[in-house]
C-alpha cells in the first residue's frame, strides 16, 4: 500500500508530535510544519517546513503536489477574568487558532485537492465552546471561531474534502504546564472529570490519525469530544 502524505502544522511538540509519531511509525509520508524541529529529526518518512503561523504564507513550499491531509494542531491557553482581557489578548487567539488555520488550509488546498482519493482536515476545539467555564471567554471564543470553520468548510468542500474538528479537555501538553505544574494542581484537575484523569497527548492524536484516515470517510462535519466526560457528564456519588 502506498504511503499516504500529509501536513501537521504544530508537529513538534504536545499532540502535534502525537500525530507525527503515529503517522511515522504507520510508515506515511509526513510534512511538519512548525518552528523548530529538534524533536522531529530522525523520524522515519518526515520532512521539516519552517512555519511560524502568526505570519502564514500565501503559498506552503516544499510540500508534495497531492496532500492526503492536514492537522492544524497549534493553540493557546489564555485564562484570565474577562475584564482584564485586552484587544491584544483577543487578536492572538483569534489568530493563532482561527486564522491560522484558516490561511494554511487555503494555501494547501490545491494540494489537497489533487490527492486521487479525497483527503482530510482535522482542526482543534476545546471543551469550554459547548461548556461554560469561566475565564475562557478569550480562548473559548476562538475555538467557537474554528468549529464554524469545521461546519462551514465541510460543507463547501464535500465530497472530495472532509473536514472535521477535536475538541479536547485538559491535556498532559507544554501548553498546559502552567496549569498542571504541581501535584495539587494535576490532581484537582484530574477530579474534574468523570474519568478522574488528565488526557494524554495519545489519547487525542488517536482520533486524529482515524479522522485523517480513510477508515472514517463517511465521518464530517463533526466536533467529536475527547475530554473525560466533561462535556456532557455529571457523576454523583
């Protein structure tokens, strides 16, 4: 079977590099996009593009002609009350995980679209779209940004380009070490969720590589939430 190829922008690093190692070690073709790749050198079949998606390009070089995906997978975690959000607080959200991905799904698109047998984006959510939480008003409303994009995409692009969107709850990640930095505070946030753990990066990248995959191409359209029973789970003892 042919190696497929894909491009996972944000690979270096927390889910991202999840995804690169689960698409390594099924012997596909891997383009990372990201600003460093320390982490990444040495993996079998994957290729480094230096990306910083605060200034996306207009054209992705280096990439093959027919792509089979693309993960966007950058994000931020900015909590704060929301009257001491600023402007600029807003902006960067909006633009590293709405806007972003937007202007790299345009720039490859041509390539997705040259790929023979259909192709797949997967984009990031949060749990905090669907569910209230306080001090997400920032993040929460960037991410709500991406699942309309999710919605919308899928719709223009079927049949040949599904689109879909993950939206996780707190995970093990470096973008989360701030809130994750001590025993008590891994704990607390573990017992939020009914499934009294914090997500690993693993536990993500799965569903990624299956939503790239042809395995799931009757599957778009969708926000599919991997987040321990936050979303939708109340457990009383």
């Amino acid at each position: 079977m042919d190696a497929k190829k894909y491009l996972i922008v944000g690979g270096s690093s927390g889910i991202g590099f999840e995804i690169v190692n689960e698409l390594s070690n099924r012997g596909d073709d891997v383009y990372v996009g990201s600003r460093t790749s320390d982490k990444i050198t040495g993996l079998r079949g994957v290729q480094h593009l230096r990306l910083d998606v605060s200034q996306p390009p207009d054209l992705l070089e280096g990439l093959p002609e027919a792509l089979h995906g693309v993960a966007y997978c950058p994000g931020t975690i900015r909590l704060k009350p929301f009257q001491r959000l600023t402007r600029e607080d807003f902006l960067e959200d909006l633009q590293v995980n709405f806007l972003g991905a937007a202007h790299i799904i345009k720039a490859c698109l041509p390539n997705l679209k040259n790929s023979p047998t259909g192709a797949s984006i997967v984009l990031f959510s949060t749990v905090a779209v669907a569910t209230g939480m306080p001090f997400h008003a920032s993040i929460a409303g960037a991410k709500g940004a991406v699942e309309g994009l999710t919605r919308s995409l899928a719709a223009e692009l079927a049949p040949r380009i599904r689109v879909n969107a993950i939206a996780p709850s707190l995970t093990d990640t470096p973008l989360a070490a701030s809130l994750l930095s001590s025993d008590e505070k891994r704990q607390a946030a573990a017992d939020r969720h009914p499934i009294k753990r914090i997500g690993s990066p693993q536990d993500i990248a799965r569903l990624a590589v299956f939503l790239l995959s042809d395995t799931a191409s009757w599957v778009t359209g969708q926000v599919l939430h991997v987040d321990g029973g936050m979303g939708t789970l109340r457990v009383f003892r």
